[in-house]
C-alpha cells in the first residue's frame, strides 16, 4: 500500500477503523473468493500531518534554459523567508 494516493488521512482511517468495537472486515478473505460491499473505509481528506507554516512549491524547467539555475535561487529565497 504505497504510492503518492496513499495519503495519512487514510493511514488514519485504517486505525481508526481497528480502535472501533466492531471494525470492518477486509475487502476480501484469502478464504472467501467474494468481496464485501461497503467495505470502503471513510476518511477526511482535509486531514494534514503537516503544519500550517510548511510551504510546497513545484517548479518546472527544461535544464537548458536558466530554468533550473532560476529555480534554486527561487529556492534559496523562499528558505530564507520561512525558516
């Protein structure tokens, strides 16, 4: 279970759902060849595990252009602003 969709809030909803008194079950059982409808577990996808002040930025450049000299001074600047 890993890729850049597997976000914490569905980490989340998986030990919320083991903490519940009657948890669902899996999807499906190794014993049994027939899924369970509704099995899907909720989560909040507004949850964070990051704070309020972490700053992302995606940058693009083609390398031959200035682009990746431009953006690692963009870079430098925004680091020096939000220690």
């Amino acid at each position: 279970m890993s890729s850049k969709e597997f976000t914490p809030a569905m980490v989340k909803a998986v030990y919320d759902n083991l903490a519940q008194s009657k948890p669902k079950e899996p999807l499906h059982n190794r014993n049994s060849r027939r899924r369970q409808p509704h099995a899907s577990l909720e989560y909040d996808p507004a949850f964070s595990t990051e704070s309020d002040e972490v700053v992302r930025a995606l940058f693009y450049g083609l390398g031959a252009d200035g682009t990746v000299g431009a953006n690692k001074n963009s870079i430098k600047i925004i680091g020096e602003r939000h220690p």
